[in-house]
C-alpha cells in the first residue's frame, strides 16, 4: 500500500528532545568558527543533541553541495564550491581541540573533479593522522564510479574503518538514488575488504523493502566481507524526495540485529534512530576487542 509521507504520524519511538546542553553549544561553536560542515546539520540528523553533547560529530568535506541527487537525501544538489585547501588543516585542529579518539569523516560526491575527490580524500586523512597521531578514523566516502584506482588513495591513507552505504535493498536502489548502483557499491565493499581495512555500509528501512529483501542485502554485504553494518529509519527530507511507506518498528530492528549477528558481522548497529555514523566510536573498540 502506498502511504503519503503526511499521512504518516510520527510514532512514539522518533520522537527526539530539542538538542541543547553546554557540550551541544561547544561543538556547535566551534564547527562554526572553524567555517567546518558535518552531515550531523545538512542532513539534518535527529541524533545531534545527543552526539553533540558527547562531544562527537560526523565532518563532511569537500563542500556541502553534491553533485549527485539521490531522492532521499537532505544535502542539496547543486553546482559545488572549490575545493578549500586548508579544510584538512582546520579539520585537524577541530578534532585536536575537541579531543577526539575516534573521528568520523564523510563527504559530499564531487563528479565535477577528475579523481571525484579521492587525492583530497588522502590529504585530509594524512592531515588529521599528523595532528592527531592516536585519533582512529571511519570515512564514509562516495563509491567514486567504481575506479578502484581512486579508491585506493583513500585505502593508502589507511583510516581504520572505511564505509560505503548501499542505503537500500536492490530492488529500489535505482529508484532512490541517482548514480551508484547496488552491485557497485557491494564491488567497492568488495575491494576495501580485501585490502584489509575494515569495511561498513549502511541501509535505510521504510521506502517500500520486504523483509526478505533486507535480509538479502545483508547477506550480500556480508559476501563481500563487510564486518559492520548499521540499520536505520528512513526520514523524508521533503515532499519531493523519496516516499516514506512505513515506520518500521523497534522490533523489527530487533530482528534484524539478531539476524546480522547469526550472518557472522562483527557488529550490527539497528534501530530507529540508527545513522551511519551513529555510536561509530563503539563499533571500533568492540573491533578491537573482537
Ligand atoms: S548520528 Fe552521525 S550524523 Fe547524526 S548527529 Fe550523530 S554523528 Fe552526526
């Protein structure tokens, strides 16, 4: 059944408090002054009061405008910016200054640029591992068209987890987004993996998925050897974007979870209000326990 998006109400488990606290404002001072961007705001995460007050954000480089427009996302679609060379320096100092031991990276796609941003990729990891010799790093990147080439300038710069979402289950992938398919993106997981560096995705429920789907995906993510995969709800970010179809329940996350773990991932992060990002810093001491 197809539901409008405001048809839809908002059930109990979404609802979020309206972030604040001093360590929300510390963190939203500095991004500021430091003319920084995070994905945590352009894509209007309703997880930020709580990262934020813990003193972790997700930085987004490369500009906040993307050159993709994939029907579910929040970040606008327009001609990019130039790139700005002294973002790696000032994320650096950010991170220094917030004292993180674990910081999280993403990017917008940058299909204007000839290496779809890969050598400025390198240069902020390097950049922020110079700073901040003890910080371990997940970068969230684009699938770069597949060239694994441009992949491996980020793999040389060797963060400690490197993440690609598949966002959805085969079936709708080319409905919702713009340019990377599904089995691209499972062959860029593919080659991280076996580069030895650890690879994550992430999926969104409630764009019209079955369960059978789902469990298919993370079985396809766990055969090209991803270890962690997070799980979450999808939020329209406005009429014109990707139709929610449903609120998946908390159970349901519940069962999902279970059946990732069985599949043999090293951590399986499921729920609600689950983004990629979203507890990232637990996912690489469990796999450093592990
Ligand atoms: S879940 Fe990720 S994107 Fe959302 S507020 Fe937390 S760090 Fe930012």
């Amino acid at each position: 059944m197809s539901l409008k998006n405001d048809t839809i109400r908002l059930p109990r488990w979404m609802k979020v408090p309206m972030p604040k606290g001093e360590n929300y404002s510390k963190v939203r001072n500095l991004i500021h002054d430091h003319q920084l961007n995070t994905i945590c705001t352009s894509g209007n995460c309703p997880n930020k009061g709580e990262c934020w007050n813990a003193g972790t954000a997700t930085f987004m480089i490369l500009g906040e405008k993307c050159t993709r427009n994939c029907r579910f996302c929040y970040v606008e679609a327009t001609k990019p910016d130039p790139i700005d060379w002294n973002e790696p320096e000032r994320l650096a100092q950010t991170i220094a200054t917030l004292k993180l031991k674990h910081a999280v990276i993403t990017s917008v796609a940058r299909d204007d640029l000839h290496d779809g941003g890969a050598r400025f990729w390198a240069i902020t990891i390097k950049s922020i591992k110079k700073v901040n010799p003890t910080v371990t790093m997940e970068v969230l990147i684009p699938d770069f068209d597949g060239k694994t080439e441009l992949l491996d300038y980020v793999i040389k710069a060797r963060p400690e987890v490197i993440s690609h979402n598949i966002e959805t289950v085969e079936r709708i992938s080319p409905k919702i987004r713009s340019k990377a398919t599904y089995q691209r993106s499972l062959q860029v997981l593919k080659h991280i993996a076996s580069q030895g560096i650890v690879a994550k995705s992430g999926i969104m429920l409630g764009v019209g998925e079955t369960r059978d789907e789902v469990l298919q995906a993370l079985h396809d993510l766990r055969s090209v050897g991803v270890s962690v995969v997070t799980i979450g709800q999808y939020l329209p970010p406005g009429e014109l974007h990707t139709r929610l179809m449903e609120y998946v329940k908390p159970e349901d996350f519940a069962f999902y979870k279970q059946a990732g773990l069985e599949m043999g991932f090293a951590y399986v992060e499921s729920g609600p209000l689950v983004r990629s990002s979203y507890h990232a810093e637990q996912h690489i001491h469990a796999l450093k326990r592990g």
